[in-house]
C-alpha cells in the first residue's frame, strides 16, 4: 500500500512515497530522493528488485528479504536490525532498528505497537522551534523524530495501523501550528490520546524472553527461560517497572546525561533547555550542568544513578532523577557520561540501543578516548570529550574538550558555549585531555594538599588551624589570581617576592631541598600515564 506523495519543497517538487504494512507504516524521506524508488508492499514478497531499488544510503540496498518475512542480510540491520520480522513487533529498540534516513533513530516504540506514550509530546512541543522535524505516527501515538542534518523543513503526519498519510506544511506554515494546539503546540492532526497505562514511558535493555511470550515485564528476567533469548518482544512494560527490571538484568548502575529539548538557534541557549545526567557524581556535575549563570534550571535536569547515595542531592537542588539510565537517554538530547571508568563499557552498552543521531555525548570520564566512546556507541552518535575539574563548583574551573568524528562546530560551540561560565573551556587536541587531567583535573588535589601543608606549618608555629586554612587558601587564590591577571610567568612574580637574604629565600631553599619542583612534575606525569593506562584497562 505505497503511497506516492508529490510536494513541493522550497521550489523543487520531490516525490516521497509510504510504505504500510499491517498495522505499521514507513514514511520515505523526501530529503533522500533515491530512497524513494522502491515498489514493494508490506505484507507481501518484495518485487524482486525491491532492495536494489532503494540502494540510495547504503542502508537499504542489499537486502534480499521480503516483506512479512524474517528480515535478511544488510536490510534489516537498517530498519530492524534485531532480528525481527515486519509483521510483528520489532525486536529491541527501534532506535537501533531504524537508524537509515537518521531521523527515526530517536523513537523509542515497537513495530505495531503504540510509540510510547511519553515521547509525542515534548518532541512536538518543540515542533514550532525548529523547522526541521518530522513527525511520525504510529497507532494512536504520534512520534515527532529529529532530523538536524536532514533539511526536511516539513512535518509530514501519519498514524501506524493505516496507510501513511503525510500532512506537509510548508516552513511558512509552522507558526501557524502553535494555534492549533494550544497545549502542546501539536498540529491537530496529531491526535491527542491519553497515555495507555501499560505502555512503558522508554524500553529497558529487556531482550530475554520466548518467541511467542506476552512477556510483560515481571516475567522477563524472572524466568530462567527468557533470560538471553534472542527473540524476545518484550520491549513493552510498565512505567516504573523500568529501574527494578533495569537493575536485575544489569546490576551496573547507570551513567550521565543531558538532555535538551528546546533550543533557539545553533550554540543558543534558552531557559528552555533539558539537560539529563546518568551516573553523576556530587558536587561536580550539577554544578557544571545547572548552576552555570542558571542557564540550566535545576527543573530541567534528569539525573540517574543505581542508588539514591547522589541523587539526594540533586533532588535538594531542584533536579529530578531517576534510577533507569535509558530514561534519561530518551528524554535527553545532550548526553553527559559521568560514570567512574571502568563503569562505562557496561553502561555504553545499555544506552546504546537507545542513542540516536540526535543525541550529543559528553563524557567526562577520565581515560576513555574518544576512539573507544565512538567504537562502544552508534557509528552516527556525535560524541564529545571533556575533562573538567572540581572548581567548576564555583565557576573557576579549567576544562578542555574534543569532538569526535561527528560533532561538528556546532556541537563544540554548544558545549563551550553552555560551559564556559564554569570557568575556562578550551578546545584542544585530544592528546591534551590526559595530560589536562595529570595537571588539572586530578591537579586540584595537590594544590589542596599544598594548602594543607603551609597550613598546618603555619599551626606548627602557633596560629589556630582553621585561621591558618583560610589564609593559606586566600594565599592561593591571591597568587592564582596574579599569574593570570599579570601574565607573568611564575618564575618571575617569584623572584618578586624574594628579599635578598629575606625570608623566603630561605623558606624556597627547603622546598628545593625537599624536591617540591620534582616531585610536583612526577605527579603530573604519574596521573597523566594513569589516565592512559586507564584507557587500556
Ligand atoms: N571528581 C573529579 O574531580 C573529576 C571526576 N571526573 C570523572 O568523573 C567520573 C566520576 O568521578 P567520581 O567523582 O569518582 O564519581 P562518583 O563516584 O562520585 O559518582 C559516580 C556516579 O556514578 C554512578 N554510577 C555508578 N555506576 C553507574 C552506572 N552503571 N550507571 C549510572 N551511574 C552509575 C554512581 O552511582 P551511586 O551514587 O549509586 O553510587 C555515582 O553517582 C569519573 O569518570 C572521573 O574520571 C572527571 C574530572 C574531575
Ligand atoms: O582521579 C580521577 O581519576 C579523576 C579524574 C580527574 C580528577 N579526578
């Protein structure tokens, strides 16, 4: 049941055509014009050159399969890479099944199923804000899917379970849409269905179950019989079942991320923004994420953790958490991994299937390259490096970062841009970021224990300790102070303080004695070739 569509798009008339079967429709994108070739129908045998007929993004192009059949070869990797068949609920996660034209990758829902409920409608709350956004429907549940590098400035709107119909509105039109639907900014095709109780709100890494199994969710994980199955269907449940199942069939906890919802403009930042963080350590992240110049409310975050030992805090400080790691990544577009190192592989490994090409992450983790978060994530995840320190607390940080293969500038000035008020943030090669960490991210300890020698020195000598503390840190913030601000180097504004035969030549010749200036270059060194050891571990 192919159904071709003609439309006009900024002058040029392009062809698109919908595909459905069975309760399920696939709408062709119109920015990828060779893929709008094919003949086949669902529900029955391809014509013959149905895969060579679509051979436009590499995706499609070499299945032999046939619809309604057990998808074969390269084909289905594209659309259902789980090995599922059409006519029944795809295997898994979408994302991963439909990653072709790159805009379905962020739907969460299953083949014939309901999309979940929970992501119609803030994807179409953003819908008027950006211009380039395709909305999919699917049953009664309408899917709005992003589409940044697919100019598509048209919001096509079908249902699953009829012939995809396609509602094209020109980038004229949109800011019409806001008044059709004044609470969610939805088009009013776009029908508005409450939310099915016993459809979970985001799929869970649930994959063992028996072929024919209902699998509600309280049996997968419980029967010895589903765990590992390839075919399992269960990728539906109920919300809140999510962290308890999560929890038993992964007992690693979750990681960091940041989601965005809305924003205005490349780089821009809004109130509206959304930021989720999976596996966030305290204090450092939620100051990095939400105290900057309040650019991010606290309301805004979705912060997930194993155990609540964290995420108290975040709670105190307005954030909303959670225990379910995939929730975060499919309420989040900007993506931070903030998990100890060794975490992180597992953790990769369960958001994974949920990343899609919207997604930006943002790891902080020390040790893992770029190369390793790019192999361990979608080939067209956008994935940035950064390696913060702890005075990002109070804005007086220093942190560098590097993009990966698809993160463009807009993605690098997004991050400077969003982190740049915690203090210094600075692109830099990647072989920079280990030795960043060695000098400043793990730097910051030293420097504490320095202050903690000249004050207990200072107590030696008679002076009450807590006196002595806030001088020697005001001492600190002073000399930092003057390196910047001067410019000088340090060797200089040193000899300034020497009075010859004074004091501190005196006190410079026992610090020498003692191989401070050594001692502080080992210690770089050492935490540098740890954080590339790390790598490897
Ligand atoms: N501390 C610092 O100054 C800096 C740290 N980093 C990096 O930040 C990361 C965290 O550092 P650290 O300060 O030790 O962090 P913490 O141990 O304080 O926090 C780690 C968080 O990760 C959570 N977590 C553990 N396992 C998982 C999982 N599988 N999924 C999701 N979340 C999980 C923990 O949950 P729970 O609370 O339940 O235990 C905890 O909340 C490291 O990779 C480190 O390299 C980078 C720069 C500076
Ligand atoms: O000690 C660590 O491994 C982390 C990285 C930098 C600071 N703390």
């Amino acid at each position: 049941m192919g159904t071709v569509l003609v439309w006009r798009l900024s002058g040029v008339l392009w062809r698109g055509e919908a595909w459905g079967h069975g309760d399920s429709a696939v709408w062709m994108l119109p920015a990828l014009p060779s893929l709008l070739s094919s003949e086949g129908t669902w529900g029955q045998s391809c014509l013959d050159p149905f895969p060579k007929s679509q051979p436009a993004p590499g995706s499609l192009s070499s299945s032999a399969g046939t619809w309604g059949q057990p998808c074969p070869g390269p084909f289905p990797r594209s659309l259902c890479s789980i090995g599922g068949t059409w006519e029944q609920p795809c295997l898994g996660l979408s994302p991963r099944c439909q990653p072709f034209p790159g805009i379905l990758s962020c739907a969460g829902g299953t083949w014939g199923q309901p999309f979940p409920a929970a992501l119609p409608r803030r994807p179409c709350s953003s819908l008027v804000s950006l211009s380039h956004r395709l909305v999919w429907g699917h049953g009664d549940s309408p899917v709005l899917s992003q589409s940044p590098r697919v100019p598509v400035p048209q919001i096509s709107v079908g249902t699953w379970g009829q012939p995809f119909s396609a509602l094209l509105l020109s980038p004229g039109s949109l800011p019409s849409m806001r008044s059709l639907s004044p609470r969610s900014h939805c088009p009013a095709s776009l029908p508005d269905i409450p939310v099915p109780q016993t459809v979970r709100a985001w799929p869970c890494s649930c994959s063992p179950c028996v072929p024919d199994c209902p699998c509600p969710i309280a049996q997968c994980g419980d029967s010895p019989a589903h765990q590992g199955h390839p075919h399992c269907h269960c990728s539906l449940t109920q919300v809140g079942a999510c962290a308890s199942h999560t929890s038993r069939i992964h007992p690693q906890p979750p990681l960091l991320h940041v989601p965005l919802w809305d924003r205005d403009g490349i780089g821009g930042i809004t109130s509206q923004w959304k930021w989720g963080c999976v596996g966030p350590p305290w204090p450092l992240t939620p100051f990095i994420l939400c105290v900057p110049q309040g650019k991010v409310p606290a309301s805004n975050i979705l912060a997930s953790a194993p155990s609540d030992k964290n995420l108290d805090a975040w709670r105190e400080l307005g954030c909303r958490t959670t225990h379910c790691n995939l929730e975060v990544v499919h309420r989040s577009t900007l993506v931070f991994l903030a998990t100890k190192p060794h975490i992180l592989p597992g953790v990769l490994e369960e958001i994974r299937p949920a990343v899609g090409s919207h997604h930006i992450v943002v790891s902080l983790v020390a040790g893992v390259t770029i190369q390793t978060l790019q192999r361990l994530l979608p080939p067209w995840t956008k994935v940035l490096r950064i390696m913060p320190n702890l005075p990002c607390v109070v804005q007086a940080g220093a942190m560098v970062f590097s993009r990966g293969n698809n993160a463009g500038d807009e993605e690098a000035a997004l991050l400077k841009s969003l982190l740049s008020s915690c203090g210094l943030c600075e692109e830099v090669p990647e072989s920079y970021i280990d030795i960043h960490t060695g000098l400043s991210g793990s730097g910051v300890a030293y420097v504490y224990l320095f202050a903690e020698a000249l004050a207990e020195g200072a107590v030696k000598m008679g002076m009450p300790g807590a006196l002595a503390s806030r001088i020697a840190a005001q001492t600190l913030l002073g000399a930092a102070k003057m390196l910047l601000e001067t410019g000088e180097h340090p060797a200089k504004l040193r000899g300034d303080v020497c009075t010859p035969g004074g004091t501190t030549i005196y006190a410079l010749h026992q610090l020498e004695k003692g191989a401070l200036r050594a001692t502080v270059m080992d210690a770089v060194e050492a935490a540098t070739n740890r954080a590339c050891d790390m790598a490897k571990d």
